[in-house]
C-alpha cells in the first residue's frame, strides 16, 4: 500500500481551497451581471438593457467561463492523496460539468439578436444547480475524510 504523505496532501488542500476561493470570487464578480439579465429576462424586458451593457454581460460570462475552465484544469491536475482519489475524481468531473454548464449559459446570450436562447439559459441554470451540489457533496467529504 502506498505510504501516506502528509506534505502531498497539504499541497493538494491548498489547490483545493486556491480553486474553491476562486470560484467564489469569480461568483461574485459575475453575480450583478446575472441578476440584471435575468430579472429582465423575468420581466420579458431583455430588448430594454442597452446594447453596450448586453454585451458586457456576455464578456463577463465568458470570463467566468474562462476562469471555471482553467480552475477545472488546476483540478485535473492536483495530486489527490490516495485515499482520496475516487471523491477527487468525482470532483473533478462535477467541476468540469459546472464549467461546462455556465459556457452554456454564455452560449444562450446571443449579443448579434440581443437575444437569450431560453432553451439553453435554463438547462444552464438547472446543470449548474446539479453539478454545484455535486462540487458541495464532494468538497465536504474531502474535508471530512482523515488524511
């Protein structure tokens, strides 16, 4: 059996929480961009955003998807310690699956329109609630488990 490195796991803990302060900061960056489309998407008043401010919306989502992207990779390539690996791999995966899910989301604000392609907006906002949790169920286990 592989022998236990503590200095291993220090090092995987600190890309994790380098990853998960991250994500969080890039959340909150992009939150007031989400909330004005979306109560406008509510309201039925997307044409009413100027155009210069739909676009920007778009850039923020596509720099969200960008940073979630490369906190993905950092994932793919942190060396979990052994006993950690399958809830790793399951975290990994859930993280590249929220990735994923926020490009579509970016994907649905069709600046060209100024449209949202309300198909793909909401199996956004459903994948991202499944694959968050799964981040949540993942991230808590790794916490818990006694390295």
């Amino acid at each position: 059996m592989a022998k236990f490195n503590p200095k291993q796991a220090q090092i995987y803990i600190q890309t994790l929480q380098n990853v998960l302060t991250n994500t969080e900061e890039t959340a909150e960056r992009v939150t007031p961009f989400f909330t004005k489309l979306d109560d406008a998407k509510q309201a039925d008043k997307i044409s009413d955003i100027p155009t210069a401010e739909f676009a920007e919306i778009k850039a923020e989502f596509e720099d969200t998807v960008e940073n979630y992207k490369q906190n993905a990779a950092q994932l793919n390539t942190a060396s979990a310690p052994i006993r950690l690996l399958g809830i790793h791999k399951s975290l990994v995966s859930a993280y590249q699956n929220y990735a994923e899910a926020t490009a579509l989301m970016a994907d649905a604000v069709v600046v060209a329109n100024h449209a949202i392609d309300n198909d793909k907006y909401e199996k956004s906002e459903n994948d991202q609630a499944i694959y968050l949790e799964k981040i949540h169920a993942a991230v808590s286990k790794i916490m818990t488990t006694s390295m």
